[in-house]
C-alpha cells in the first residue's frame, strides 16, 4: 500500500501543532472565566478587632 499523498491529508494532519494551541487557548480562556467569576463573587471583607 502506498502512503497518504500530500492531497489527501487534511489541513489540521498536516499541521498537528495547532491542537495545542487550540488545547492552550482553551485552558486560559477557561482560567480567564473562572478567575473573573471568583473576583465578581468575592466574600465581603470582614475586620478582625484584636483587644488586648
């Protein structure tokens, strides 16, 4: 059996790196919105008086 020509191959076979970009940008935007979402739901700060 021959190999696969050049033709035959899809874009993203030829080209494998761009599943880790896309795996990387999926991770940060993910990162991105968990980390807005924690910010906006912060608890309320709440002092702590020390007698002594």
């Amino acid at each position: 059996m021959n190999p696969p020509s050049q033709e035959n191959l899809s874009f993203l076979n030829r080209h494998p790196w761009i599943y880790v970009v896309l795996a990387f940008v999926l991770l940060i935007s993910a990162w991105s919105a968990l980390i807005t979402l924690a910010v906006k739901n912060s608890p309320e700060k709440i002092e702590v008086m020390q007698n002594r």
